[in-house]
C-alpha cells in the first residue's frame, strides 16, 4: 500500500499545539533573529508561541510588537519590571496546556526543516523533539544540540549513533519539557532575580523526581553570541558579566562573535 507524504506527515505532527516560552530581555537584534527563525522553521499550526518580556529596551519591545502583529506571536506580555528569567519562565507556564512545551532563550535559532528523521519525513525541530519525547518517557526535558558547549566540553564525543545524551541542566536552546512533570515539581517557585540558574534549578528538580533530562544529538540549534557592537553575549558593551547574570568564562567562540555564513544556515535574508 502506497503512503503518500500528506498522510505521513499528519502522523508526526501533534495533536494540539505545543506551547513555545520565550523569554525575552533586550538583545533586539538577536532576539529578531530568533523570532524569524521560529516563523520561517515552524510548521504553521503546530505550535503557540508565548512571549515573555522583562521589561527590555524600547527597541526591543519594538520588535516584539512587530511580530505579535504579524502573527508569529500568539500571546504577548510585556511585564513592567524585569522579574528574573525564572520568575518569567513560571509565568509563562501558567498559560501551558500542551503535553510537551519548549523554552527558548532569546538567543537560539531553530534549525531548518530536513526531509528525514528517525523514520519520518518532512519533519522540523519541533516535531524531532516531539519524537525524542514520546520515544523516551523516562526524559523530563531535552535540549536541541547547540554548536558549541561554552564551560562543559563535548559532551557527545563517543554518543554520535545515540538519539540522547544524559546530561544534568541543559539549557533553554529549545528545550522541551514534560509539562505535567514539571508542574508537580511546582516548576520555578523561587523567584530568582536576574538570569540565575535556571537550568540547574528546574532540571535539578526533576531529576529527584526521577526524570532524566538531557540533550538531543541529532537536534541541532545556533546559539548567538553577539557582534562587534556587543559584548561576548549579545548586550551592550557597556555591561558587566554580573549585569547580565552570564558567567565571566572564556571560550573562543565569545571572542569571535556569530558568523553571517553559520546564520544564513538557519535563516533566510
């Protein structure tokens, strides 16, 4: 019996859309480049996208608006003061109805669609990760790979043939999550100012509630770092590591800042 590509890729999108949490604190340029990345590498109908703004420039606001009224962003909220990313993470959690919803920080680009994974054709990030998720019940959150790993090394040297790569706090590069897990771990009750360490905190909590959390090795991302006229993470030069609740580490990659090649990988002009 012949499959036709329509009735194959019916099977691999979800039910309902899931929810993407983007939380959003200046960095407009970046955070532009996210939200087209989202638009242009999201199959449309799949997902609702959430943003949450802690109170950033007015440049940056401006560019939020911008896509709300386009249609990329589904629910906008515009907080009148900066109440941590933990803080905005567990607003925005408030609002998830989804089985699976994703985390992205406002420097992370998903990656184009690819004609074949796992099995299935057609199939952009999302619905990679939406696989990954329903293959392995036993994972509570999975990242997409980002193309370097700033403070932790390679991790998958060695696990190349492998769909996940355990690891202890992956970030939000797109980072799905299992939404009833992270609700009976009260999800991110601290309130925490600034950046914190989100990652460690909610993944921490999962994984003594059992869950294993770790990264997709197949599932890749771009994680942006800035230009010329930023500091090695994107915000003004002017700032301090403390500023920004990023660590002070040194990594070429910061050094050199994003590469216009690498971007139009992920993007189009």
């Amino acid at each position: 019996m012949n499959i036709s590509v329509k009735s194959i890729i019916q099977e691999t999108l979800p039910l309902k859309p899931t929810d993407l949490l983007l939380v959003t604190w200046n960095r407009p340029k970046l955070t532009e480049m996210t939200l087209r990345s989202i638009k242009q590498n999201t199959t449309k109908g799949t997902y609702k996208l959430i943003v949450i703004d802690n109170n950033s420039d007015e440049e940056t606001k401006t560019v939020l608006k911008k896509y709300r009224d386009d249609g990329t962003i589904d629910m906008l909220f515009l907080n009148k003061e900066n109440i941590g990313l933990e803080g905005a993470r567990q607003q925005g959690l408030e609002m998830v109805w989804s089985d699976y919803f994703v985390c992205i920080d406002n420097d992370i680009l998903a990656p184009k669609k690819e004609f074949r994974f796992a099995g299935y054709q057609h199939t952009d990030w999302l619905q990679k990760l939406t696989i990954l998720m329903d293959r392995h019940p036993e994972y509570g959150a999975i990242s997409a790979r980002t193309q370097v790993m700033i403070g932790t090394g390679n991790i998958f040297d060695g696990h190349e043939n492998e769909e996940i790569v355990e690891f202890p706090h992956p970030g939000g590069s797109l980072r799905i999550m299992r939404t009833e897990a992270v609700k009976d771990v009260g999800g991110w009750d601290r309130k925490a100012p600034g950046r914190g360490s989100e990652e460690r905190y909610i993944c921490g909590k999962l994984n003594e509630a059992g869950h294993k959390t770790g990264f997709a090795v197949k599932v890749k991302c771009l994680h942006l770092f800035g230009d010329k006229d930023t500091d090695r993470w994107g915000y003004s030069k002017d700032w301090k590591p403390e500023d920004t609740g990023h660590s002070d580490v040194y990594h070429p990659k910061l050094e050199q800042g994003d590469d216009s090649n690498e971007i139009k990988e992920y993007i189009d002009d």
